[in-house]
C-alpha cells in the first residue's frame, strides 16, 4: 500500500485541476485548518469537474459532512458569470452513490429530498439531471442493476464524492464487504442507522432499514475519487483507514487499491 501526503495550513497545495493519478496508486491528503476550509476546496474541486472537457458524470453522496460542500458549491456557482452558470445547468450530470429502499423523491428523509433542497432548486437544475436509485421501485434489487446500467451507459463517474462512515461504509456499502461487490439491496447497520437519524427526528427507528447502493465494485471505476472526512466523531475510523491494509472489515480502505484519491481532512478528523 503506497500513500501520498501534503500537508497544508493556508491555501492548499492541490489546485482543483491537480487532482490527478498517484503514481503507484496511493492517498494523496490535504490537511486543511477548518471544516470551512475542506467544505470551500471540495466545491472548488466539484465545480472544476463539471467544467471540464470531456464532460462526465459527477458521483455525488449525501450526510452531514456533504451538506456544507453543496452550500459551497451553489456559493461559487453563484458567482460564475450567467453564461457559465447557464452551461453548467444544461451540461448537469450526477448519479448518487444511494437511497433507502421505501422513500420517495417527494417524502423528508429520501437522498432524492436533500439532493432537490441543496443542489436542485439553488442551481435550477432539472430533476432528471439528477440521478438516484428509485426507494420505491417494488423490487429493489432490480432497480440497482437498472441503476447501475444506466450509470455505465451515461460514461461512467468521472470525479466521485464520498464520505466516511463511523464504521468505515462508503455509499451504504457495510462491513463486510469485498472490494467486487457491486450495486445491490443492502441490510443497514444498527450504527448507520444511529448516525443517520437526525433526518428522521432523531430517532433510528424511523431510518428504513434497507438501501439501494452502488456497490464498491462502481466507486473504484470512477476515474477520480474525492473522500471528504471532517469532525472528531471521525477520527478513529480515519485513522484505521489510514493505518491498515484493504480489507473486507472496513470497505473504505479499497481506495487504497484506487489511482487516484483526493482525502480532504480537518485537524479534528486528523486528531485520531
């Protein structure tokens, strides 16, 4: 396993454009000195994808830790000339990494509810731009291959976005879970559940307890990976990741297998 550090207290050293192959494969990380500062760079990065020639699916991911990203994001796309922001609406491709299985795109709690109020409705970008697994499709293991064809048939993900979950699951991918397994209907975890229950009024009975996702096997095809950890909760898990080799136990250290990863970090995360 080879990873690559650099190590930033102002303006980070990875341009937007930057963010290429390691060679040898590899994490490349930026320590960034605030949440803030993760936040603006991961927009920065986003918007740099959307913008580039030849244009691709972005693969875009939900959460706490996302939700400042898109703030930013609408904030610099808000600042692009009308034309540009033009462009960038009509070009607008994303898939998300997921979505619970008997949510809507209409109810509260549904990947496809957060992605219209942060994304949709401040960029003005039509709902079919916007990809996501059907929650209601009646057989939901049959939506993740149509889902995962049509991911494939739309190019593939050019740059994708992911967080890090307190047990080390990228997309809703739990551990254990090989580095081959691809989109399917998952059984969520107590802990997943726990973390995800400030969109059900606190309460982990109301999060479904299953979820279309795509599967590790799609992640690692993305050409570029952008893995976004922030706050003291993530510490140990980052550390983990950081420390020990691929392994089923924790999906997240794949990526180690990856050309290509961007881990933006703040010093909580980092404090593990």
């Amino acid at each position: 396993m080879r990873r690559s550090f650099a190590t930033t207290t102002g303006e980070p050293s990875c341009a937007p454009t930057e963010l290429g192959k390691q060679p040898g494969g590899g994490f490349q990380l930026l320590d960034l000195p605030s949440s803030e500062a993760v936040a603006r760079h991961a927009a920065e990065l986003l918007l740099a994808a959307c913008l580039e020639q030849p244009r691709r699916p972005l693969g875009l991911a939900t959460g706490r830790t996302m939700t400042p990203i898109y703030a930013a994001l609408v904030a610099l796309v808000q600042e692009r000339p009308a034309k540009e922001q033009e462009t960038l609406r009509s070009h607008w491709c994303s898939f998300n990494l997921d979505e619970y299985v008997g949510l809507g795109p209409e109810q509260a709690g549904s990947f496809a509810t957060e992605m219209r109020l942060s994304i949709g409705q401040p960029l003005a970008i039509a709902p079919h731009q916007v990809h996501l697994p059907n929650g209601l499709a009646e057989d939901p293991e049959a939506e993740a291959i149509r889902y995962r064809d049509a991911l494939c048939k739309a190019g593939g993900v050019g740059l994708q976005l992911l967080g890090l979950g307190l047990n080390g699951h990228v997309g809703f991918n739990e551990p254990p879970c090989a580095a081959n397994t691809t989109a399917r209907c998952v059984q969520l975890s107590a802990s997943t559940r726990r973390a995800n229950a400030s969109a059900f009024g606190g309460d982990p009975d109301g999060v479904p307890t299953r979820a279309i996702t795509l599967g590790l096997a799609e992640i690692l095809e993305a050409d570029r990976i952008l893995l976004v950890v922030t706050g003291a909760a993530k510490a140990a898990v980052l550390r983990r990741l950081l420390d020990q080799p691929p392994s089923a136990d924790l999906p997240a250290s794949w990526l180690h297998q990856h050309p290509s990863v961007c881990l933006l970090a703040d010093p909580a995360a980092l404090s593990g």
